[in-house]
C-alpha cells in the first residue's frame, strides 16, 4: 500500500508538471524527478519480497505451478530489471536527482506539510518526530556525499549508492503511510457518519497498524544505511575476482 500510495503520489506530481502553470509546474517537475528512481525500485524490490513471501505460507504447494505465487514471483522479478536494475535507479538517485538544486528542499517541504496534517488529526506524536528526524538525516548525508564528489572523491560517493537508494526509499515510504495514518485518524474522528460500514472502521484502523509497524520497524534502520553510506566501507570495491 505504501509503494501504491508513493506511485499516486508520483503521478500527481506528473499532472501537475504538465498541465500546471509557472512555479507549480517547475516545483511538481522537481518532485517527480527526484521521486522517479524511487518509484521504479522500491515496488519491484518490495513486490517480490511480498511474493516470496507469498510463496512461504502456501508451503511446498507455492513453489509449484498448482498455485498462482509460484507464477506471480518470476514476474515479479521482471519489475527491478526491466526498467533499469535497481543499481542503475540508486546510481541515479544519488548521482543526479537528489542533487538537483531545491530538490531534497521540495521534498522536505512535502514532508512537514505531511507532519502537520498528521498532528493536527492527531496521529502518534512519536511518529511525526521520527519522520522529522529521517529527513534530516537524508538531507545531512546527501549533503556529506556531495561534498566528497565535489573534491575529486566521486567512488566515495558513490560507493553506496544502493544502500543510498534504499534509506531514501524507506524514508519516502514512511512519508506516505503518515499521510495515510492521518486520513484514518481524520476518518474515525467522524465517528462512522452515515454512509460509512464498520468494514471502513476496519480498514482504517489496519491502516494505522501497518503505519506504525513502517514507522517504528522500517524507518530506525536507516541509520545502519547511513552509517555504510559514510564510512568507506569498500570490501567489493576492493576485490580483486582473482581471488575467487
């Protein structure tokens, strides 16, 4: 739900870059860009993810051809290879959209009008200032990782620029469920008005459970991401295949 809301979030952002008019346009075309690495990766890498374990719970029943998941994995797969591996997205990502002038600040922007909408409806304040602070981490290290490509060091930047592509993501992700997390919150406060089922209730209240789970599960490891991101490590950039 999280990749699905990312990817309407992108197509907004397309709409608006079109048919929009001067700065809106200009700021819309921005976001997509910087959105669009994003978007192609994360739902390939996390769909097949889903589909493996898709495969898990049927048991020796998934890994035949009896059962759909067997079939829905091998073309899972397809996502993250054919409109561009997910390396050549991270390359992308690190190397050229997230250094677009205003970029990350549009970005950061779309966020905290996110976390304001959040608190307003009420959602766990533990949350808001758990995405507040992943910004600023992206922001601190895209701006350490620059500053190593602009003195001659552009293997140092690059480096990680998966594991790059992947704190991003998770950061982007967790955006979207607190947009989502508050659309709940803004629900239930209504107090099911007419027209609305207690089905809606549930589907509200399992939205709020799989915020937190991204928010309090997913978003803490980005820190590890940042930490592989920074400090050189470069075990297979050193390795010589003749020692295999």
């Amino acid at each position: 739900v999280g990749g699905l809301a990312l990817l309407a979030r992108a197509s907004f952002y397309s709409d608006l870059a079109q048919h929009a008019e001067g700065a809106i346009a200009g700021r819309a075309q921005l976001l997509l860009d910087v959105l669009t690495p994003i978007a192609k990766s994360f739902p390939a890498e996390r769909g097949f993810e889903a589909n493996a374990l898709a495969v898990q719970i049927h048991g020796g029943y998934g890994y035949s051809s009896e059962y759909l998941p067997e079939s829905w994995l091998r073309d899972q797969k397809l996502n993250s290879i054919h409109e561009g591996t997910t390396g050549i997205q991270a390359a992308d990502l690190l190397g050229r959209r997230a250094m677009a002038k205003g970029a990350l600040v549009a970005l950061g922007q779309e966020i905290e009008a996110a976390c304001a909408r959040a608190t307003k409806a009420g959602v766990d304040a533990a949350w808001i200032a758990e995405l507040r602070r992943a910004t600023s981490v992206v922001g601190a290290l895209t701006a350490e990782l620059a500053q190593r490509g602009l003195t001659g060091d552009p293997t140092g930047m690059m480096l990680h620029a998966t594991d790059y592509l992947e704190l991003a993501s998770t950061v982007v992700i967790a955006w979207q469920w607190l947009e989502l997390a508050a659309v709940a919150k803004e629900a239930l406060a209504g107090s099911l008005p007419r027209g609305r089922s207690t089905r809606d209730e549930r589907y509200y209240r399992g939205n709020l459970a799989a915020a937190q789970y991204w928010i309090r599960t997913e978003l803490p490891r980005i820190d590890g991401l940042a930490t592989l991101c920074r400090d050189g490590e470069d075990s297979y950039g050193t390795l010589d295949p003749a020692w295999l």
